[in-house]
C-alpha cells in the first residue's frame, strides 16, 4: 500500500518552507547598496520601501547630495546642512529616475520630517569623527 500524501509531502514541504523563509528574511534585510551612506528606509505600503542615502564631503559638509531608490524610483539632488540648527534644506534642482529633471522646490515636498531628521543626525555624528 502507498503512504499517505501527507506523509509522502512532509520533507518536501519542510525543505520548501524553510527555502521560502531564508529568501524572504535575505530579502527584507537587503540594501539597495548606493554610494554614500545610509541614513533612513521609508515604508511605502505593503513590503514597499525607499531607502534614502547622503554623499559627499561628510567631514566638510560640502557636496552634499540626498539620494533615494526603491518603490517611488531614484531621486538625487543637493542638500545643505546646518548641524548648529538641526536643519537640512534642498540646495538646487535634482533628477528624477537619473534624467528626469525635478524642482527643489518639487524634491522638498518629497521630504518629510523624519527623512530630514534622519540627514540631519547622520551628517552631522559623521561630521563630529
């Protein structure tokens, strides 16, 4: 007689789930990887997610630029930022999906609180070292 599908299953669907498991832990915990250092991942719905990074000349707090990727698509423009205030502000217009110019003033309604916040405590601890 043949053993029940269930029996039969078992190691199978075992493997299987534990093969499931470990892709999606890997992928919850991966970066986007881009240039310059990480400063904030946005939830944006779902398993959706932007990750913004800083880069430039953290020790000098020249060059700055803000860059983001990931579900709402990758945005890099300039930044400056005042670690005496607390304040980061959009320096100049940036591009939009790399070629696709956007307004400072466009980039600074993409902002919110938290990622300014974030800029603001990564730049300026780096800038401490």
């Amino acid at each position: 007689m043949h053993k029940p599908l269930m029996r039969r299953l078992t190691p199978k669907l075992i493997a299987a789930l534990l093969a499931s498991f470990s892709v999606s832990a890997f992928c919850e915990q991966d970066h986007f990887g881009l240039d310059g250092v990480f400063v904030y991942r946005e939830m944006i719905g779902g398993p959706y997610f932007d990750e913004w990074y800083v880069d430039g000349d953290l020790s000098t707090l020249k060059q700055l630029k803000l860059l983001r990727e990931g579900k709402s698509g990758s945005l890099e423009f300039p930044i400056k930022v005042d670690c005496s205030s607390q304040k980061m502000t959009v320096a100049g217009a940036g591009l939009l999906w790399g070629h696709e110019p956007i307004s400072a003033d466009e980039i600074a309604g993409q902002i919110n609180r938290k990622i300014s916040e974030s800029t603001v405590d990564t730049v300026c601890a780096s800038n401490r070292n």
